[in-house]
C-alpha cells in the first residue's frame, strides 16, 4: 500500500527538533509520496534541503501564498518566476485567495492568484489552491480563467456539495484532511456522494491534525487517521482509497 500526502509542509520550523524521525515514522506508515506547498521566498532554501535530504520521497511545487501577498508581493511573484526559469516543480501551490486575516489586501490577492494561474498555463503545471473564507473569489477567479489547461487540487476543502462540484467542475480534485475527521467539520456529510475518483488525501501538516490529535502538531504520518475515515465513509478498504487516491494524485502531478 502506497500512501500519498498531497500537502504538507514538512520544512516548517515545528519539526526542527524531530524532523527525520517524524518522516521516518510516516515512511514506516507505508505515505511515501510528499507533496511540499511553498509559502513565499523565505522557505525556498529550506524546502531546497528538505528536498536534498529525501530526494525519493520530497516533490516540490512553488507558488505565493495568499496570506504572503503584501506589499511585496511582485518581487515574491518575480522569484517565483526565476526558480521555474530555472527547474522543475511539480505544481504552482499553494496560491488563492485568504479573507480570514487581511480582508485589505483582497485586490492583490485577486492579481496574484490570477498571475499565478497564467504561469501554471505557461509550464503545463497543476495548481494548488489555498481558499479561507473566499469560496466566492476564488470561484470568481476560477471562472475568469478557466479552460482544459487549467486543473490541480482544491486544498484543506472545507466547503458544502454544491461548493464541492463546482471545484470539480473546474478540473480540481478535492484535497481531504484532518477535518473530515472533527465533529462538526461537515464534509463527511456529503463526501460519500463524491465519487473517489476527484479526492486526494492530506494532512497540511503541521495544521489541522486530524482526531484524536486535533489541537496538537499534525505529522504526515496521522494520514492514517483520514484514510480510516474514508474508508469508513465510502465503505470500501483502506488499500483501496490508498490505491485510488495515490492514482489520483499521479494523474496531477504526473509523478
């Protein structure tokens, strides 16, 4: 069995005393496939070494987080744009749209959202999308610039059915994670009527770690946890939605 976290943030300052050992215990727990989603140009080199210290397991996108869109936002786009000049990645992520903590900036966050779009057009690269608080904008954005060149995933989705659809209906696959696994996070109300074949599995570590660690540091091995309630959501086994979301995530990321 081949497990496949889809984002995670595995460079974060929250694993700099254990970081080896947590990897390992994920590799232990057969997610072998790591998907990293950059922020902005302050994590590039650690993501570089991340890289360079699991080379098999560490695939590596590039991209402006939304929360990072602030004044400097078009040298932050520039470097983006110099490191795909340079080499691959396999996605533009996580980019979108972020009205949780700065309402103020949604005008660049609009541009760079767009700007980012059109780059993963240029290099035939999938998106990643960070969507809080903005289904609406992001949507907006979506619609502007939708066409067959245009898919990836729907990260963290946290949205209804009808929300759900619609992201599908723009080639994005959706990104599930810990919340699928809290009480009252709403996505295991209607996720079984979602065909598996447009859900690929997460964790956002070190966020949002799933029960029983919720509130704790989350690791990329706890994916576990999502991958038991999936199973137990669309009642087949866990091999099977290990199987089917890992070929999903290669039908993305061409990896």
């Amino acid at each position: 069995m081949i497990i496949t976290d889809t984002h995670t943030h595995l460079y974060s300052d929250a694993f700099n005393d254990d970081r080896k050992a947590m990897i390992e215990r994920a590799i232990e727990a057969n997610v072998t496939r790591f998907f990293i989603p950059a922020i902005d140009s302050s994590y590039t080199e650690a993501m570089f070494q991340l890289e360079a210290d699991f080379p098999e397991y560490v695939h590596l996108m590039t991209g402006l987080h939304p929360t990072s869109v602030k004044e400097t936002y078009k040298a932050e786009l520039s470097h983006v744009e110099e490191l795909l000049s340079k080499r691959k990645f396999v996605a533009i992520g996580e980019i979108g749209i972020d009205l949780y903590w700065d309402k103020s900036t949604l005008g660049i966050q609009q541009e760079a959202f767009k700007h980012q779009i059109k780059l993963a057009k240029q290099y035939q690269l999938p998106i990643v999308i960070h969507c809080r608080d903005a289904f609406d904008e992001v949507f907006d954005v979506l619609e502007s610039e939708k066409s067959d060149d245009l898919f990836g995933i729907f990260h963290c989705f946290t949205g209804d059915l009808e929300q759900a659809k619609r992201a599908i209906s723009y080639n994005m696959k959706l990104g599930i994670g810990g919340v699928v696994t809290f009480k009252n996070g709403g996505v295991d109300k209607f996720l079984g009527e979602i065909d598996l074949k447009h859900i690929v599995l997460e964790t956002d570590s070190p966020y949002l770690a799933p029960t029983p660690f919720r509130g704790k540091r989350n690791e990329s091995s706890y994916i576990i946890k999502v991958l038991e309630k999936l199973s137990d959501i669309y009642n087949v086994s866990q091999e099977k939605i290990a199987d089917i979301t890992t070929e999903n995530s290669k039908a993305i990321f061409k990896i």
